[in-house]
C-alpha cells in the first residue's frame, strides 16, 4: 500500500495552497451529504478508512470526484442509484487528512473555520455545502440540520458576507428522534446577496435561486 500511496500522491497537487482551496469544498461535501469513518475487520485484522459522498445531482459526483483526483491522485467510480450517486473509496491517507478538519457526523460537524483563511475559501465552502444541504423553495433557501451548533455556525459565516439568516426550531412527534433545526434565508435582498455572492454548483438550485430575486429571468 506505501508503494500506491506513493503513486498516487505523486500524481496529486502538493502547494499547500492548492491543496487547502481544493481541501475546502471536499469536506463540504462530505459533511453534507456523506461520511468519513473507520471501522475494524477481524477478517483482515486490520482497518478499512472509508469515505463516500451521495449527491442526488451528477454534475456534484463529478466536481467531488475531480476534487479527489486532483487531492489523492485516485480516479473514484460514479455509482448512479435510484434518486441519487455514491462516490465511496476506502483511503487510509485520505482518512488522516480529512480528519485533522475535525468530525463528520451528523450531531458533530463543526464549520471548519480554521481552513477558512480567506473569502474564497468561505465562498468555496458555503457553496459546497447548500448543494447538499440546502432546499431552495418559493419564499427562500432552507437548511435543516439536527446540529444546531454547526447550523449556527453556519448562520454565523453567512453573517460575514451581510447575509442575515433566521434560526427555527422543530420538534419532532417520536421522543426519540433527534431536534430539527431550520436556517432560513428569506429576505429577497439576503436571497439576492447569497445568489450573488456565493450561488450554488447544484444546477436546479441555481436555476431556482436565481429565479426568486429575478422571476423573469429565461433558461
């Protein structure tokens, strides 16, 4: 595996500022809509570090599968399923890497602020992660996340570009299912401001942003 790793890196970017912009929107993604874990195989004795992403566009599997290539040097199969595609790979030195950004499940991803040096990398982020995450409806952009300290945040970075987002909570009927949180962007002028300044890679998204602050706007 050394020899493979080895390889592969050698095909990858290696400027540390390349690396980080390319670094930003992959852990997006993975916070969003995909996982990164570890889990031990007695059958092995050893670990499998497993990573995938499950976006329900395609033209998100391929920027997620060219972020990889550029990062890890490793081509990933696009899998389509019913609704959605699974982009999945089993990495030890990708595993590192990502976790050093900090957790990624559902109740303890945090934004990864450290990462986030510069406006770009803000950008990069909050874009990647509302093509997972957001829903774009008739009275604005919606984010539901049963983490409220990522979701506020979240909140918090928006309020960096002057975008001023609302913050809701729903309880659920069963006991046991955890608090849903809801950010919203309702505002025309807040909407327009997100659209402008950041936007979506998610197509339909786009298209349904674009068309809450300019209705006539033509496809």
């Amino acid at each position: 595996w050394r020899m493979n790793y080895a390889r592969e890196m050698k095909a990858s970017v290696v400027d540390k500022d390349e690396r980080k912009r390319l670094l930003v929107p992959l852990i997006a993604y993975l916070q969003g809509d995909g996982f990164v874990s570890r889990r031990y195989d007695s059958s092995r004795d050893g670990y499998h570090h497993d990573l995938a992403s499950y976006p329900d566009r395609l033209e998100i599997a391929r920027h997620f599968a060219g972020l990889y290539l550029k990062l890890y040097g490793r081509h990933l199969r696009i899998k389509a399923l019913r609704g959605h595609y699974v982009v999945r790979t089993s990495h030890r030195l990708a595993y590192r890497e990502l976790m050093t950004a900090g957790s990624f499940r559902s109740l303890e991803w945090k934004v990864p602020f450290r990462l986030l040096s510069n406006i770009d990398e803000r950008k990069s982020w909050l874009r990647a992660f509302f093509d997972c995450e957001a829903y774009v409806g008739k009275n604005g952009i919606v984010v539901q996340s049963v983490n409220k300290i990522g979701l506020d945040q979240v909140r918090k970075l928006l309020g960096l570009f002057g975008i001023i987002s609302r913050m809701y909570v729903y309880t659920r009927k069963q006991k046991t299912w955890n608090t849903n949180h809801i950010l919203t962007i309702c505002r025309k002028q807040f909407v327009e401001r997100y659209m402008d300044q950041i936007g979506f890679n998610h197509i339909p998204k786009h298209h349904k942003g674009i068309l809450l602050v300019r209705p006539k706007q033509a496809f």
